[in-house]
C-alpha cells in the first residue's frame, strides 16, 4: 500500500484519480474507479442541451446510490460555461441537504476560470464549513497556482501540456510544472495530471512532491468509460505525435488530430484566441458548437476528440479495477528498487 496527504485527506486506499471529462458523462467510470479504491470524479455535463445542475444531481444520486466510497465532482468556473452560476450556487445546497452525498462528494474539483468562483459562493462556504469537502483546482502554471493559494483552495491539481482536453497557453510539461510549483509551494497538497497511465509514472509524481496522480486518456480507454467505442479505439494503436494543440472554447486545448482539429487554428496567447473567436462566422459557430455531440454519438472525424500523449503508451482497453491494481503493484515494486539503490 502507499500512503500519500492525498490518500488519507480523502480516505481512500490508493492515490489514483480519474480526470474530470466534460462535456462527457464519466459516471460509469467514477463509480468503477472508487469502487477499486481510487478516487472518481463527475464531469460538468452539458451536451445535447442538458442542465448541467440537472445532470450533476442526477450523477449525485446516482452515486450514493451504487457506492459508499469517496468521490468528486467538476465545475468548469469560466464565463463561458453555461450554468456556472447555478452550479456554484445550487450544488452546495443540493450536497449539503442529503447526509451520504455530504459525506461521499468530498472533492470538489473547479477548473477552467477562476478558482474564487466557488471559494467565494455562500453556500459553498456554508458546506466547506459543516463537512470535511475539500476544494481543489487545476494548476497549468505556476501562476494559476499562486492564484489557487490566493483563493485558499486545500489543493491543486498540477496539469502539463502533455494532457488531454483544456491546456494553458504557456505548454509547459507536466514534469517541469510539478518541480517549478513544489519548490514554490511545498506544502500544498498536490494530484499530478497529464501523461499519467503506468506505475512508473506514478512513482515519478510522487517523488516530485505530488500526493496522487489524476488520469484522463488512460481511463477513457476502459470498459466501464462511457465514451464511444469508435473513440475509445483510437487509442491502444496512437501515437503521443497523434495528438496536438488547437483551439477550443476555454483557450487551447489537446486533441487527437483528425479533420476537426486540423480545421482550427493553435492559439499562443489569450490575444490570437480572442481574435481567432471574433473572426469566426456564425455558421463556423454554430458547427464548432456542435463538435462534441457529433463525437458523442461516434463520428470521430468531425467531432472534437480530446485526447492527451498518453495514448502513446496505452495498448488496451481494460477493466478499472485491471488498470488500477496494475499501476499499484508496478508503482510499488518501482519505490522499493529504488530504495534498494541508497546504499
Ligand atoms: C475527453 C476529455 C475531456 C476533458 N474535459 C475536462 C473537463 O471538463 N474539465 C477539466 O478540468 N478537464 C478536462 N479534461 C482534462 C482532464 O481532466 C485531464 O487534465 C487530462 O485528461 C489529463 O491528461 P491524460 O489524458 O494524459 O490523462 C478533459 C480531458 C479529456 C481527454
């Protein structure tokens, strides 16, 4: 077993997360990953017109209802993302009335906009008061990261460019963002994220200070992943050079390179994104908008297909419970050779 501050702040045998995957459903997973004893997150869902406060209740239920264990959910805090208001106002409300969910949803995971978005509604200051929820939020810089200690977050999550989905302008690895942000806060409590799929890289992110690592693609290739089988077959025969950066709707974002991606424009800075944004016609808009139903429903060629390098070294689509006592057992036998190597 490996103890980590992660593993023992959220009560769980071991310091595997699943990566939030919005605008996707990944209930299925997170109920597989926590029931193997891992910590599983709930996407801020709003495809195919859903109410996002709707879905996430329902996910809510739906969780308790299969598990005893330990989970989190994912708020997207940009402007953009519609429904962040309600979600920051009603989901607090919504946990905080039903004992097993205030118990259970523990981890509440912001990302892509502002981590004083949530850190500053009332009800979630009333709920982080009565419970022992921890609020987290993900890190793609070191100056989002001074940001999220600004906010009082109980932790970050450290996400390098080489993971799937939303990315930062500033593309830095996820092995020279978990240094850079360790040695400038060492105490802060940290899950590594972006290229994590083996033992051997869970090994690496605990000795670069973090206390669990968090995985998208590794799980999106999984039996239980709710994802298309059209898209989860894209990745045991991928390549990390499959993958690229391009534009998406909270800045640049990782995608596997089919004809949608290579149809947009990889913005380097807020600026070239803003007037790429102003550039677009309505009907580009309107297509664009339409990118993760069409992947939703199986066309992986015109649909936004996210994705991070990690696809590299995946070789199969497995059971949860295979995957994750896979990457114990490697990441336990890899500490104690190199423990075996002080003399
Ligand atoms: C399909 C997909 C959807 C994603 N959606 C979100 C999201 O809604 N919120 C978020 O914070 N990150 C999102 N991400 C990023 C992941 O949470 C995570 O940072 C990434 O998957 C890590 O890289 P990996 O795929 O190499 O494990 C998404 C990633 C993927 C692959």
């Amino acid at each position: 077993m490996i103890e980590t501050n992660i593993t023992k702040m959220f009560g769980i045998k071991h310091p595997i997360f699943s990566a939030p995957m919005g605008p996707f459903f990944t209930r299925d997973l997170a109920l597989a990953v926590c029931e193997a004893d891992g910590l599983g997150v709930l996407s801020n869902v709003n495809i195919a017109g859903t109410s996002p406060v709707k879905e996430h209740k329902a996910s809510l239920e739906y969780m308790i209802e299969h598990t005893d264990k330990p989970f989190g959910l994912n708020i997207l805090t940009s402007r953009n993302n519609p429904g962040v208001r309600q979600m920051v106002r009603l989901l607090p409300r919504i946990v905080m009335s039903n004992v097993k969910m205030r118990d259970q949803c523990t981890y509440w995971l912001t990302s892509a906009g502002s981590s004083r978005v949530l850190a500053e509604s009332k009800s979630f200051v009333e709920l982080r008061e009565n419970s022992e929820v921890k609020h987290f939020h993900v890190a793609p810089a070191v100056w989002l990261a001074q940001k999220c200690v600004n906010s009082k977050v109980d932790g970050i999550v450290v996400t390098g460019t080489e993971g799937g989905g939303h990315q930062s302008y500033e593309r830095v690895s996820t092995l020279v963002l978990l240094q850079q942000i360790n040695e400038k806060f060492p105490d802060l409590p940290k899950i590594a994220c972006g290229g994590f799929a083996t033992g051997e890289s869970l090994a690496a992110a605990l000795s670069l200070g973090a206390g669990a690592v968090a995985m998208g693609s590794r799980f999106i290739a999984s039996k239980q992943s709710e994802f298309h089988e059209k898209y989860k077959a894209l990745i045991p025969p991928g390549n990390p050079q499959d993958t690229g950066l391009y534009t998406g709707s909270f800045g640049p974002i990782r995608l596997y390179k089919n004809e949608y991606a290579l149809s947009h424009p990889a913005p380097s800075s807020k600026e070239e994104m803003i007037a790429y944004e102003n550039s677009l016609s309505p009907e580009q808009r309107a297509k664009d908008m339409g990118a993760y139903d069409r992947v939703y429903n199986g066309d992986i060629d015109t649909g936004a297909v996210l994705l991070g390098q990690s696809i590299g070294i995946i070789d199969s689509i497995d059971d949860v419970n295979d995957i994750i006592e896979r990457i114990m057992k490697k990441a336990e036998s890899v500490i104690r050779k190199n423990n075996s190597m002080l003399k």
